[in-house]
C-alpha cells in the first residue's frame, strides 16, 4: 500500500510533488512506529522474561550483566536493525538512512560491550583472586580501546571508507594520541606491573608521605589508585607514581602475625652504678630476676676467685651493673609478656651512648596487628618500663622543665 500511496493520492486530486510528500512521510511514521513496536516489545516483554528467568536461577554472573544494563543496550539496536532492513522504501535516502541505522547500531553496540566489561570487572571481583590480582586498569584500558575502534568505524561509515584503510592511516597521529592517553598509557603499565609483581592489592595498608597517604588502598584503576587515610580522608594517587616512587606497604608485617616495638628510652649515665649486696638483695625480690640473680653471682664469683681477684675494690673483677640488670628484667618481662609474640624477636638492648644518655631499645613484636590493640601494648609496656626505672636506682633523661628549674631556685 505503501509504495502506490503517492499513486493513490494523485489520483484523489493531490498534487504529485505534495502526493509523493505526503507518502513519504507517511512511510517514515509507519518505520517509526514499527521500530518503537519492536522496542517496547523487546524491552517490556523479551527483557522482562529474561529478568524473570536471571533473578530465579542460581547463576551469579548473568546477575551482573542484567545489572550492569548490558542486555538493554543490546535492545537499543532493535529499532535500528528494523530502520535499515526498511530502509528500500526510500530509494532516494535509503543509503543515507542505512548509514544513520548502522551509525545508531555501533553506537549501542559500543555502550553495550562497554557494559559488558564493567560486568566482567563486578564477575571477576566476586572471586578471591580480585583482591591479589586486579583488572581494573586492564578493564579500563580495554574501554579506551572499544571507544577508538567505535570511532574508527562510525568515521568510516560517515565517510564511506574501510575501517582498515583508517587505521592503516592512524600511524600519522601516533604521537598525538599518546599525548592524548600518556596518562592511561602509563597507568595501563604501572598496572601491569603492580599486579604481576603484586605490589599492591585492595586492602593494603600503604603509606606514602608525598602525596599525604597513610591509610587502606579501596580502589586500583587505570589513572589513579585510592586511598582511604586513617582520618577517613581520601588521597588519590597516579598509578605510575607507585612504580616511579617509593612507598611503604604493611601488608608482610599484618600477614606475619606480628607488628614490631622499636622504641628507645634514655637512662641518665649519672645514675648508673654497681649494685651493692643490698641491690641485690632487693632485685632477688623481683619476679623475673631472682633465678637471673643467683646464678649470676655464683657466676661471678666463680669467675673472680679462679682469676684471684680482691672484691674489695670496685673497679677490680666482674660485678653486676644497675643498667645490665635492668636491661635482664625487661629482657626477662617480654619473654613472659602474654601479648608479645614468642617466635619473633625479642630483645631490650643498649644502642651508643648521646648527648641524651644511654638508650635503651625495646625491639619485639605484638602479636595482634591492629592498630588499636598495637598501641595499646606498646603502651602498657612501656608505661610499666617508666614506673620501674627508679627501682633500679636509674633515672630517665630529660631536659630541665620550669618544675626542676624552680626547685633549684632558679
């Protein structure tokens, strides 16, 4: 009917240029209206049941692709398919009406398949190996890619032109494009190499002072790696920076089982001396040095008589020390320490002398990793360190405060 309208028309009295008018436009209400058909069709009944089906079924991942919206696209191509199979109505537009259907159908094409790696990403991050080995920046890259080879085609269609013929040619605007994408460029490699040499995973702990992050890694994409900082502030970081630039990361010392001690105080070197009987006596006393005390002496003694050493004089002989004694008990208190770990090193040692006295060094290992719990430890051992100092008959350096300058009436 479509095709005699204007016949029909002109022989109902129409003009023939306002018949063939009329006739052609009513053949483009009639594909118009065929296409939208063919869409609400495929979208209120197709999708429908495929939804149906998809949310019944135990399959994870076609989820991911209804949700990511991959199949609607894919419905968008519905109208242009049925707008250039009818496209012959029109001899006179038919190929300008075909190019715009195709144009139409890359165009739905290039969003769905765009979907489709999103989906394949949300697949892929429901498995473990998501969190050692992640394709975000692989996903990403592979977009750029879908959005070049899009262009590349619609370009060719507009122009009547081989794609091939296109890319052959694209060779001349090298150097702009990598202009263009150098940040992508580097990322997609920083990437690469982040994942194959897993330097970096979601939920690392990292740290990296020139870009003020100190804090757990939520996102690795193709540009940029985010960090959520312990004061719930967000640092982004240039993927290629972790490859060009150093930072830390925690990640051995949480899979260790272990989170070090290494913190010194400062014993005032006037105050060290040895220890007389009644020191002694009174360290015997302590709970982790009596056995040390006993067998101590007696390897002292031993030692002095087989050597013909007179006791008398202080300076002649072995004898026992304040500071080394107090440097056994502490040794002595992290070796029975429920909270240090047992299989890791744990050591009180002296470091060289400074302008601040001598240091004593705590170096041992916690055995939650926490934060919290960490600076908790760490706290309660050294707050019992202070508080038993002056035991020892030690003192801990510290410069004079107005409170000591007013006592010596200064």
């Amino acid at each position: 009917m479509i095709f005699n309208l204007d016949q029909w028309l002109i022989y109902k009295g129409i003009e023939e240029t306002a018949a063939v008018l009329i006739a052609n436009a009513a053949a483009v209400v009639m594909i118009l209206l065929i296409s939208i058909l063919a869409f609400i069709v495929t979208k209120q009944v197709f999708l429908r049941i495929l939804a149906f089906y998809i949310h019944r079924n135990k399959i994870l991942w076609d989820d991911k692709l209804l949700g990511r919206k991959v199949f609607r696209r894919l419905a968008h191509m519905i109208p242009a398919i049925v707008i250039y199979a009818v496209a012959g109505l029109f001899p006179e537009y038919s190929v300008s009406i075909q190019k715009i259907a195709i144009i139409y159908i890359i165009m739905a094409g290039t969003l769905a398949m765009l979907a489709l790696l999103d989906a394949i990403d949300d697949i892929y991050q429901t498995f473990e190996a998501s969190r050692f080995k992640p394709i975000r920046s692989i996903v990403q890259a592979l977009k750029i890619v879908v959005w070049i080879i899009g262009g590349i085609w619609i370009i060719s269609t507009i122009i009547d032109r081989s794609p091939l013929l296109l890319l052959s040619g694209i060779g001349a605007v090298t150097a702009i494009i990598l202009l263009i994408f150098k940040d992508s460029l580097l990322g997609l490699v920083a990437g690469i190499q982040l994942s194959s040499n897993d330097m970096l995973r979601i939920g690392d702990w990292i740290e990296m002072p020139k870009y003020g992050a100190d804090g757990d890694v939520t996102d690795i994409s193709l540009n940029t790696v985010k960090v959520r900082n312990f004061d719930n502030t967000i640092t982004t970081i240039p993927s290629y920076a972790l490859i060009s630039d150093s930072f830390k990361n925690w990640r051995g010392m949480q899979e260790s089982g272990g989170r070090r001690i290494k913190r010194s105080i400062f014993i005032d070197s006037s105050s060290i001396r040895f220890c007389t009987d009644d020191m002694l006596e009174k360290f015997k006393e302590f709970r982790y040095l009596s056995e040390y005390i006993e067998n101590k002496k007696l390897e002292l003694e031993k030692y002095n008589l087989e050597h013909n050493i007179d006791p008398a004089q202080l300076v002649n002989g072995r004898r026992l020390t304040n500071i080394g004694t107090f440097r056994a008990y502490l040794q002595a208190y992290l070796e029975n320490h429920p909270e240090i770990h047992p299989e890791m090193t744990r050591m009180a040692r002296q470091l060289p002398v400074t302008e601040y006295g001598i240091p004593i060094e705590i170096y041992a290992f916690t055995k939650d990793t926490s934060w919290e719990s960490y600076e908790t430890v760490q706290a309660d051992i050294f707050d019992h360190i202070l508080a038993i100092v002056p035991e020892f008959e030690l003192r801990i350096y510290q410069s004079p405060t107005g409170y000591d300058l007013r006592h010596m009436g200064l």
